[in-house]
C-alpha cells in the first residue's frame, strides 16, 4: 500500500509537469500605475531646484538628480517551471541637497493582490504607505551606530509615528487644496543623528513643502 502511494505521487508529479509543459504558456501580467497614484510624483524637469530655509535663516537648495518612469520585472514559477512573469510600472524621482542628503519618492503599481504604493527615503529613514487606502504599510528608521526601528503593518504593535494625508492643509499662510502627506516619527529616538529628518510634509502640488530635523531645526520651502 506504501508503494502505491509513492506510485500514485509519483503520477500526480509527472501528470502536472506534463501539463505544464505541454500548456507551455506562462501568464503575462502588465500592472500600471493608476493616474491618483502617480499624481504623487509631481512634474519637474531634470536639474529642477528649490530652496528650503530654516528658522535661523539657513538656505539649502534641493536638485532634482534623477528621475524614471519604468517596469520592474518579477516570475514564479513551480518545480523550476516558469509559470508567470508581472511587470509593474514605477515612477522615481530623486532630489539632492548638499546639506541634507538626498530625498527620494517612488509610486509603485503593486501587484495584482495588491493596492499600489507611495515611498518617501532619506537618510537615515525609509516610509510607505497604501496610495488607495491612505493607511501606512511599513517604517524603517536606522542610525549610524547600528540600531533601527521597524514597524510593518502586519504586525500588532503601537504605531511608532503618525501619518495621515490631509487636504485644504495650511502652512506658514499657504493653502495647499490638493492632498499633502504629513509624517512625524513619535517613538523613541534617542539613538537617532541630530540631523536625522524626523517630520516631513508633502504635497501633491509641488513636493516636499517642510521637514524637521531631529535637533529641531525646521526647514520651509520658500
């Protein structure tokens, strides 16, 4: 009766490679961006600056270093087999300022069980969050001496930040009518640089409006 089974396995193995193989067709999946996603990803042309400026004064420029809209590629497959390949449309966009670092935001078309996503990186702190639901998906925060903090929104414990994306949302007497994602870590951060980014705000209209250094240096977009 045992070697039966194994036999019977053995069938049921080959029977689905044989499918597989003779089918021989790998399922293709294009997954664009959705225009709400992308309209995060706000229009510039290469070389782009702007200028922030801090409570004492302080001007820094921000450049726009890099930007693409392409596909990334990823398969599957079973037993070594390819069965399907999904190719995801993102948009990038880097800027450099040669005070703060570079800040980058990317709008990224899931997958097809997935919503899409918005990211923000900068030094020292990575951020994203769900582009239809608004909630945040995942955190990580590092420092030069090694120690972190990450929160995924899979898992069951306090929110080490606050997020949430507000419209009509007024600063330093500008209105800003569309979308603006605002962003404050609320967790320790005793282990993080002094000019480690710990607030940011972003708008749809034109991009990174302010930020807030953990030293309490805050910088406004002129």
């Amino acid at each position: 009766m045992e070697t039966l089974t194994k036999s019977s396995r053995s069938f049921l193995l080959l029977f689905l490679l044989a499918l597989i193989s003779c089918n021989g067709a790998i399922i293709y999946e294009e997954i664009d961006l959705q225009a709400e996603t992308e309209a995060w990803i706000v229009q510039e042309k290469r070389n782009h600056s702007f200028t922030m400026k801090d409570q004492n004064g302080i001007s820094t420029n921000w450049v726009l270093t890099e930007e693409d809209n392409y596909y990334s590629e990823s398969s599957g497959s079973f037993l070594l087999i390819p069965t399907h390949r999904t190719m995801r449309e993102m948009h990038y966009q880097q800027f450099r300022s040669t005070v703060l670092g570079d800040f980058s935001i990317n709008a990224d078309a899931g997958f097809s069980d997935t919503n899409p996503w918005v990211s923000f990186n900068m030094p020292s702190l990575s951020f994203r969050f769900d582009a239809v639901t608004y909630k945040p998906n995942s955190l990580y925060i590092y420092s030069n001496s090694g120690e972190s903090l990450s929160w995924n929104d899979y898992e069951e414990k306090e929110l080490p930040f606050e997020f949430q994306i507000m419209t009509d949302y007024e600063l330093n007497g500008q209105l800003f009518k569309e979308e603006v994602a605002v962003f404050e870590i609320t967790a320790r951060t005793g282990f993080l640089e002094p000019n480690t980014i710990v607030k940011f705000s972003y708008s749809k209209e034109i991009g990174l409006i302010f930020l807030e250094l953990k030293s309490g240096i805050k910088y406004l977009r002129n």
